[in-house]
C-alpha cells in the first residue's frame, strides 16, 4: 500500500506569510492560555504551600543547627571545667573553715572567669555550681534552693551518663527577687584517677534558646517549640496555633538534636492563601492582554520578516553574479536579518579584499623570482665567471676548462628551469656545489662542505636561496682573512620547520654591524640582490614568522640560520648537475 505524500491545500499556499503566522500562532496562544487559568488554579496553592515548607525547611534547619550549636557549646565548657586540672585539685580540697572554703570557692571563682569570658553565649548562664561531699561551690547568682543538685533523683540521673551531659527539662527558679526558668546541665566530676569527686552544674536561661526562636525570619503566626523525648514542650516563642483547620496548617519537625530533643514548627497559611486568589484574578485580565498584545506583536513581526528576507535575497542574488560589493543595498527591518545582510556585504568586501591581496602576492612573487633571475643571469656574473675560466686557461695551463664549462652550464641550466618552482634542498646544495668549483678559480684557499641528514635531501626549498649567502660568506668573510677559508652548510629539523645554516670561519662582524644587517631584513625592498633579498622571497612565500638569523663575532666568522616550513617534495636531481668542490 503506498503512501501518498501529503499535500497542502492551494489555498493555504496562497495565503500570505503575514496571515499565516496569525492564523498558526493564535491557537498556539490562546489554547495554552486557557488551560493555563485552570492549571494556575489548581497548582499555585499547591506550589506556594511547597514553598513555603521548603522556605520554613530550610530554616529550621538553620535554626536547628544553631540551637544545636548553642547546646554543644555549654557541653563543652562544662567539659573543659571538668577536666581542668586546677579545678580538679580546688575540687578535692576539703575545706577545714570557713574561711577556707571562702579561699577555695574565690579560686574556682577565679578560673571559671577565665573559662566563662569569651563566648556570648555564656552571657545566658545564670550560675555553675560544683557540689562535693563536703561543699557546694557557686559561680554566678545563686539561688535560694541550690537549684536542687542535692536532689537524689537529680544526682541519679546525673550519674547515669557516666560522666556525659545529661540535659533537664526547664524548671522554674527563684533567687529572691525574681522568678526564672532555667535548663540544668549535669556532669559527674572525676579525678585523674576516675575517682568520683562530685557534680557539676551549669544553670542556663531557657531565653538562650528562646532567643534563637525570635531571631529566626518566620512569619509572625508561626509555632516554634523546643520538645524533648516524649513530645512534650520545653521552650516555645508563645504563638497559639488552632489546630483544628489541619488543612490550612503546616506542621514538621527537625531531626533530634545532640541530646535527644526535636525542633517543631506548625504555620498558618492564611496569610499565604489570602493573596493567592487575588492574584489569580489580576492574572486572568493580564494574560487575556498579553493574548491580544502578542497577536498585534505576530502581525508586525511578520510583516518586518518578509520584505527584509526579499531584500536579502535580492542581494545574494546579485553578489553570486559578481556585483561589487558597494552596489548592494542595506536596509532595516528585523536586528537579525539585517545583521544577516550586513554579515553577508562583509563578506562580500573581504572576498574582494582576498581576491586583490592574493594578486598583489603573486605579483610580488613573481617580481622577486625575476630579480633573482636578473642578477643571477646578470652580465657582471657572466663577466666574472668567464674571467675566471680565462685566468685558469692562462694560468695553470691544465686540462680542466671542461670541468669549469660542466660548472657554469649546471648553474645556467638549473636558473633556467622552472624559475619559481620550488627545488630539493639536494640540487641546491649539488647546484652550490657548481658554484663553488667556478668560484674556487677566483678565491682559492678555502674548503667547502656540507652536513645535510639523508632525510632532509628531499625537503622542498626556493631555488637560489643559498647561493647568496655563499657569495657573501666568500666577498665580505673570508676574502679579507689571511688564513685558509672555511664554509660549511647543515641542515637540521625541528617539529615541522627546516633550518638550513651557512657558517664561515671569516673576519666576522663586530655587533653594531650585526644589528645594523638585522635591521635591514626589515627595512623597505629595494632592487639589490643579497641577505635582504632572500629574507624577502622567504616571507613572501611563507609568512612573517620565517627567515634569516645571523650571528658574527670579529675574528670568530659568520653564521646566518634560513628557518622555512619543513615539506617533503618529488623533486630529484637531474643527472649532470651534481659535482663535489
């Protein structure tokens, strides 16, 4: 069974893009916004209650940590009080007077200073008392009743712990003058030796967690209580809750603190629930605005989309045929298909730009290849190099002028070949080679040698790009020395980058000549052939970021570094043109 492949109905085609938009984008607008009433309904109740357990989670987490903080830090001071030394042996004293108990309870007086200064939260600390069979000591404001660490059930459950805290629901106390509701902290006092030596007691304000309930940002209707182990309320921030409306209710509860006890937290949401169908009123009439707005914005975005789109559709058109770039039209309309347009003009003149870059290089080129050519073929080298032939003839009156002709014919054949093709760094070196076997006739006392690695003879170089360095190494090195004469050429690679260098042992350059040589490898082209002219052709067919280094110290020679990409060519040397000065 086959599928016929759907077909739009030929009136829709028709109709513009404009009108399609709308007649697309109103349903797709008004069918959410609908079903978005009901949904905004029925979910933002649920979603702000989440909220606000998530938001009333998270804070009493907070202020769980803190209490729990709090709670810590008084377990540790009564740790470091216990297991004082000092204290331990002002504990073990056994008082003959009263005036030295008097003496005893200033000292302990004294280090429980030390040890209470410090910590703001030791400010909550009503008194510490340290009972031994033989005395109770008192650190702080007492109370008429010793806020009952004589107690037998209070000393049971104290030595219960074996030494740990031991925490005790808020009791109401009476010093004298005012009433107060207090936690009690127990420890068992022991010697070094474990010995049980008596009790010890801090009696902290229940405002120290009471404290931390108001400081927390909850809603002004919310329950905060403090519960210990069977549920029951030990400290609370006196907010009444009516229980019976559950479903507008919160309630949760943080995990047990160190000692066993829980934080609870009950909210109302009347507050939160009060806004909310407001809101969803202003809500209905705002959305059925943004409805008709966003079908007024489609209607206009249209139209600001189709004519731009021809417009730039027009102008690729024309650039394709080759239009410069100055005849096409910008226009407004949509930011992102006038930056299209923008985009593609721009690219349009750097191609032009490209095109007429590429020109001036392979024109530049082309004239250096020519120069060299020139000057290679020049009348003077011509001139020179039959002179020396005739002095040779004259002179040492041997058979050697064929070897001499071999010479300058590799040399006239090699220039003629293919002047701007690339060589083999191979038939350069065969090709200097010749050119020092004529040369020698002229300069005779100095050795030529070569350190070129088989597997460099293949890389590609330009043609003639040693050859000057050669003839400057002979001119200007070692024609002024009076000892025999030394040039060497080697080779080496590094990652993809050739570096050919040519040394002589000549007279050298002193280093203001140096940097005056360096300089002029940038200095503006001129006609003349030598150093500047290879650096040249070398950037010109590789970049800026190749070509000549030189080093020379007066007395110690020359040396200059050719750096060219490292590329592996077919070239060979032909037959004939190789030979060994």
């Amino acid at each position: 069974m086959r599928i016929g492949r759907f077909k739009l109905p030929t009136r829709w085609r028709s109709i513009r893009l404009p009108y399609k938009l709308v007649l697309v984008y109103t349903p797709l607008i008004l069918l959410p916004a609908l079903a978005g009433i009901y949904y905004l309904t029925e979910s933002y109740t649920s979603s702000s209650k989440a909220t606000a357990a998530e938001y009333a989670t998270d804070l009493l987490g907070l202020m769980g940590q803190k209490v729990d903080d709090r709670m810590r830090s008084y377990e540790q001071l009564s740790k470091q009080i216990m297991t004082d030394g000092e204290l331990l042996r002002l504990a073990k004293t056994e008082p003959e007077s009263a005036y030295d108990r008097f003496k005893v309870e200033s000292a302990i007086n004294e280090k429980l200073n030390v040890l209470w200064l410090g910590a703001d939260q030791n400010s909550y600390i009503r008194s510490i008392k340290i009972e031994t069979p033989g005395a109770i000591y008192t650190y702080g404001k007492n109370a008429i009743d010793e806020y009952n660490v004589r107690d037998p059930a209070y000393r049971a459950a104290v030595g219960e712990m074996k030494g740990g805290a031991r925490w005790f629901a808020p009791q109401t106390f009476d010093d004298g003058y005012t009433k107060f509701r207090a936690f009690r902290l127990g420890r068992t006092i022991r010697d070094e030796k474990l010995n049980e030596l008596g009790t010890l007691t801090l009696v902290i304000r229940v405002e120290a967690i009471g404290d931390i309930f108001r400081q927390t940002k909850f809603q002004e209707d919310t329950a905060l209580k403090l519960l210990d182990e069977r549920g029951e309320a030990l400290v609370d921030n006196e907010v009444s809750i009516d229980e019976a409306r559950s479903e507008r209710l919160l309630s949760f509860t943080d995990g047990q603190l160190g000692n066993g006890w829980t934080l609870a937290v009950q909210m109302q949401l009347d507050r939160l629930y009060e806004p909310i169908y407001h809101t969803v009123r202003q809500a209905l009439f705002i959305l059925f605005g943004c409805i008709l707005l966003g079908l007024v914005v489609t209607h206009l975005l249209a139209l600001d989309l189709v004519i731009p789109i021809r417009r730039l559709t027009l102008n690729m058109k024309m650039g394709i045929k080759g239009v410069r770039p100055g005849k096409l039209k910008r226009f407004g309309g949509a930011v992102e298909i006038v930056e299209m347009n923008d985009t593609f003009i721009s690219i349009m003149y750097e191609i032009e730009q490209l095109i007429d870059e590429v020109a001036k290089q392979e024109k530049k080129k082309k004239d250096a290849e020519i120069r060299v050519l020139q000057n290679q073929l020049s009348p003077h080298f011509l001139y020179n190099t039959l002179n020396s032939i005739r002095w040779m003839a004259m002179i040492q009156k041997q058979d050697n002028i064929k070897e001499m002709v071999d010479s300058l014919n590799a040399l006239l054949t090699y220039a003629l070949r293919g002047s701007g093709d690339p060589v083999s760094l191979a038939d350069e070196i065969a090709i200097l080679r010749n050119y020092v076997a004529i040369q020698k006739v002229r300069y005779q006392h100095f050795e030529f040698s070569t350190n070129v690695p088989d597997g460099l003879e293949r890389v590609e170089v330009l043609k003639f790009l040693l050859q000057p360095l050669i003839e400057n190494a002979l001119i200007h090195g070692l024609a002024p020395s009076e000892r025999p004469g030394e040039i060497m050429v080697s080779a080496a690679s590094e990652g993809d980058q050739l570096f050919v260098t040519v040394e002589d042992n000549g007279v050298g350059m002193q280093k203001e000549k140096v940097e005056a040589l360096v300089s002029g490898l940038f200095a503006p082209p001129t006609d003349r052939l030598g150093v500047r002219s290879v650096h040249e052709r070398i950037q010109l067919h590789y970049g800026k970021s190749y070509g000549l280094t030189i080093r020379s110290e007066p007395g110690a020679g020359t040396s200059v570094t050719v750096k060219v990409p490292l590329r592996i060519g077919e070239t060979t040397v032909e037959k004939g043109e190789r030979s060994h000065a």
